[in-house]
C-alpha cells in the first residue's frame, strides 16, 4: 500500500462516514511528529525544548 492510498482511503472514511472532528486531530498529530523528527538533530532543537 503506497501512502497516497492510505491517505485517499482515509478522505473517504471521513467523507462517507461523516466523522469531520477526526480531521483536527490527525491533522495535529502529523504536525507533532513532523517537529519531532525535524527537531531530533537540527537547529529547531531550542524551540521545541522551550515549547515543551
């Protein structure tokens, strides 16, 4: 399964099933771990230790 499948097939949950307040949340859950893995070595490191 390629990630653009898994991410249509999750659209259409949302869609189909009207679960609409799911979207915030997994939404926010990539932005965490996209700050964790960018800020594991890089120059972002300060930030995310005074937000935490």
């Amino acid at each position: 399964m390629s990630k653009m499948s898994i991410i249509a097939e999750f659209w259409d949950f949302l869609k189909e099933r009207k679960k609409w307040w799911l979207a915030p949340i997994f939404i926010f859950l990539l932005l965490l771990g996209a700050l964790v893995v960018l800020g594991e070595g890089s120059v972002i490191a300060p930030l995310i230790y005074t937000l935490f």
